[in-house]
C-alpha cells in the first residue's frame, strides 16, 4: 500500500539522487538528473504522490503530481 510520500530530485554532490519524505538515505544515485528524474517519476507513480523536482543550488524547478488531485490544473504544460 502506498504511503503517499512525495518523491524529491535533489542535487548530491556532482550526481543527482532520489529521495522519499521521510527517509535518510536517498532511494537511488545517479550522474545524469535525467535518469534521477525518470526513476523519481517511477517511485511517485508507485507511491501515488508528488514528484518534486530541485534545481543544483536546491530551489524547486518543477512538480508533477501522481495521486488523486481533487482540483487539477486547468492548463497543461507545453
């Protein structure tokens, strides 16, 4: 069963990690955020959350939710 937890694309070091709301240790590692950002996507889907996705120095560049939105953006991304 999901526990609904966001999904986080934060920066670590020169790679990229995927870390879950309330854990210590990231999920996984990569060198590209590409790949960081494709496997976090997998996890929220999984999890029926939040994909929260950071810039280098830490700043939210974006969020993509994969659980019930009882009011859904009316606009659509390009």
């Amino acid at each position: 069963m999901a526990n609904n937890r966001n999904v986080h694309v934060v920066p670590k070091g020169n790679q990229w990690a995927v870390k879950k709301e309330g854990n210590k240790r990231a999920t996984s590692i990569h060198q590209r955020k590409e790949k960081a950002e494709k496997r976090g996507r997998e996890e929220a889907k999984k999890e029926h959350s939040e994909l929260i996705i950071h810039r280098k120095d830490g700043t939210i560049q974006g969020k993509d939710s994969y659980g019930y939105d009882p009011n859904p953006p009316k606009d659509s991304k390009p």
